[in-house]
C-alpha cells in the first residue's frame, strides 16, 4: 500500500504510542513531521558542535603572557638562541611534546585541545587582556597606559548576565584572587575586568586574598555581627518593597542578602572545607587553592569563574628577564600542579563534561632570547592556548605555529575566537546583540566559535 509522504516519515520515526502522541502535538502546532525531523537533526547538529553543552566555564587567566616555547609549543630542532634551556617531554599523545616543566600536564593531553596559533597585533598588556576578557578590542589599543573606563566592553560574565539573567543566591561571574594590574603599565589595573558600559551592577563578584591562608574568608559571603537569619529576611522584605525606579541597586543588594541567608551559597566560598588531601593535590599556594575554590563554586552553580594569576610581586609570567629561572622554579610548578589537578578532579566527580576550561594568556614572548638578561619580550604574533572538558575532544592540536613558534602557520585563532568558544559552549550565540546607553545594537562577539574542538 503507498502512503503519503507524512506517513512514511511518520514510519521512520517509529510507530511508537509516544511517537504518535508527538505526532498529534506537532499538528495542533502547526508543524509537520518533516519540521520535527528537522529539529532534531538541528538539535544533533548543535550537540555535535558543543552548543550548550557546557554549564560553566572556568577561564584560567595567566597574567603577563606565558612563553609559548617554553611550555606548549617547544621547538626542540631550533637553535639555541631560540629554543632555550628547556628539555621537552613526551604526553599520552603520541608526537605531541610540551615543556619538562608541565610533567602533570603531560599526562592530562588526552583531555586538552592545545591551539597552536593563537594572534593577535597588540603588544601591551593592559589593552589586551581587555581582548582577552571581553572578546573585543579596547577602546585604546596598544595601550598600556590606559585603566578601566565606562566605555570599556563588558567582561564576558558580565555580558553572560546581561543575555541569560539568573536568580539565586550566588552570582553568575565571579573573579579572582584579585583585579589584574601592572606596576610597570602607567594605566595600572587591565581593563575589561568589569561591567563596563552595560554598568556597575553588572561587575563580577570579586573574590580577594589567598584562600591557602588559614584564616581566609571571602568578604561579604557572611552575616554581620549580631545579625541573624531573621534579620536577613526582616531586612530582604524591606528592601523588596522599595521602589526600584529609584534604587537601581535593589536587585543586587538583594542577592547579596539572599547570599548571606543561604548556609549553601556561604558553604561554596569556603574551601577549607575540603579534604585537606584535596587540598594538596592542588597545591597549597594561590593558584592551587583559587582553582580549587573555582571547582566549588561552578559546581555550586556559578557559570563563569575567573582565575587570575595572582599576584605574586615578581612581574607574573611576564619574563623579560631571567625567563629560564622564573618558569622553572617560581612560575610552571604551581601552575602545573593546579591544573592538572583540576582536570582530575571534575573528571572524577563527574563534572569535567559540563565544564569548559579554558588556559590563556593575553600574548606570548618573543622566539629570540634576550642575550644580555636571558629572558624573552612580549609577542603577541603567535601563541598558545589550550581547552578542555564540555564536550571538547583531547588529544588534539589545533592550528600550527612556523619552525620557531613565532607567526602561526595555519588556522590563525584570535582572542575574540576564544570568547566566541566560552559563549557558544555555555548556549549564547556569539551574534546575539544588546543595546549600550545610547540604544545602539552591540554584537555581543564578533569572533569565530572553534566548533571543530567538540565532538
């Protein structure tokens, strides 16, 4: 017997009871079977390309710019003046090799996408950690004179609680161990760290100090004193009933209330209460313990965490001199161990698929060493970045770099691709607009998410 078109479609979807109950829902909708056929195969695609796969993102944000030579992209045939001191190390991956000084790291590869070709044209640090943060260029490039401002992009968090606002208690974004800043950049603290034009109320929660000391509490998490849980609330009903045409903080100051009322949200900013085994295997220094607190939190519910490298009053990466000394003993140990340590435990508490890390700096250095000091310049023309979990595939190398790592030779990724990458995994497309102060449409991205990472 021929059917008509609808009914075989109706056939090779399945002539289940559920299939037919959709089948009757699409026609009080208005849509046919070959409309559903093609939703879900839009739906795989989307899957298949890492939209929304990732719940929360933690963007591990290294400070001063990492030599690319010396840690993911060694070039071990190169000459001396170019390669450096470094021995290069073997990884679960068979031909990828990565600095000695990544050990733990080297046997996480079979859960990182390294980008290879990460560029840009902006030397400085300030302008382009606003790049990096923001997805967009600063509003003074090559700059490193130039500090926060109200026309500066929005931070990524802050645009990701501009498109998708979330209730409860803790916030969207938050930042830490501090607010980066340069001594040697006139400007001072990077821009791109804040709500920018979208306002103050839509800066991140800012988290300050070193939760490895004994003592650290994270301020404004916990209640006066002498203020109970029915103060709180008292105080909570009061502010709800406020006019909110006048008091623009009221949506704001209630979520800091509501933080102080709920034990759970308290609890994700103490991570002392962790194993103290856990602890160690981050690592008991700065970098080690944020990440950790970072892990708390996204699983808590924070969708995007920075960590900044802290500061550690040794100029961060930024090894103009002495590089060779600085990334062996001070600099790729901690890092290392946090990370690698990271991985393993999301992996192992079975959150590694819902949350995308991400580990990059805002430049890379130079390929010729400094032979006067041994340490390596800014260069910002090739560089390295490296993703993992939400869906992103291990193993794998994107891009490349030339013989001596200094100008990419295929598949160029800019900061604003990387951007692109954090919002298309956490489900906003990068082309969604909002409107600044004067009502004009602003593409949130103008970059390119990297959707072959996925799959």
């Amino acid at each position: 017997m021929n059917r008509p078109d609808g009914c075989a479609e109706f056939q090779r979807l399945g002539n289940s009871r559920r299939d037919a109950l959709r089948a009757g829902a699409l026609a009080l909708t208005g849509l046919g079977l070959s409309d559903l056929l093609r939703l879900r195969s839009s739906a795989a695609l989307a899957a298949a390309s890492g939209f929304g796969r990732a719940k929360s993102c933690i963007l591990i944000f290294m400070w001063g710019g990492p030599s690319q030579l010396d840690t993911w992209d060694p070039k071990p045939d190169a000459p001396s003046e170019i390669r450096g001191s470094f021995q290069t190390i073997a990884t679960r991956i068979p031909g990828l090799i990565i600095s000695e000084h990544f050990p733990r790291l080297a046997q996480q590869t079979h859960r990182l996408a390294v980008i290879k070709s990460m560029t840009h044209d902006d030397p400085a640090h300030l302008s382009t950690a606003h790049r990096v943060l923001t997805g967009h260029l600063a509003p003074k490039v090559n700059s490193d004179a130039d500090g926060p401002s109200p026309v500066d992009w929005p931070s990524l968090g802050s645009l990701l609680a501009r498109v998708r606002p979330k209730g409860g208690a803790l916030p969207q974004s938050v930042l830490m161990p501090w607010t980066v800043a340069h001594p040697a950049a006139p400007g001072g603290k990077a821009p791109g760290q804040h709500g920018g034009w979208l306002g103050a109320a839509f800066d991140p929660f800012r988290i300050e100090g070193d939760p490895n000391q004994a003592d650290f509490r994270v301020g404004g998490t916990e209640p006066p004193e002498g203020v109970d849980s029915a103060r709180l609330r008292s105080r909570r009903a009061l502010l709800g009933g406020l006019d909110s045409g006048r008091h623009v903080w009221g949506t704001f100051q209630a979520r800091a209330l509501d933080s102080l009322a709920s034990a759970e949200a308290r609890g994700a900013f103490r991570v002392d209460r962790e194993d103290p085994k856990v602890r160690d295997r981050y690592g008991r220094h700065i970098h080690g313990q944020c990440l950790l607190m970072a892990r708390r939190l996204v699983e808590a519910g924070v969708e995007l965490v920075t960590v900044n490298w802290h500061n550690d009053g040794s100029n961060f990466w930024d090894t103009h001199g002495d590089n060779f000394n600085q990334l062996k003993n001070r600099l790729m140990p901690p890092a290392d161990q946090g990370f690698a340590a990271l991985l393993d435990d999301l992996d192992a508490r079975g959150s590694l698929d819902e949350t995308l890390v991400v580990w990059v700096g805002e430049f890379g250095r130079a390929p010729r060493i400094t032979t006067s000091n041994a340490g390596r310049e800014h260069w910002p023309r090739c560089y390295s970045a490296v993703l993992a979990g939400a869906g992103v595939g291990g193993g794998q190398v994107y891009g490349a770099s030339d013989r001596w790592a200094a100008y990419p030779a295929r598949d160029p990724v800019s900061p604003e691709d990387i951007g692109a990458t954090i919002l298309h995994a956490l489900g906003v497309d990068p082309a969604t607009e909002v409107h600044d102060n004067t009502g004009r449409p602003m593409r949130i991205n103008t970059g390119t998410p990297l959707t072959s990472l996925f799959g």
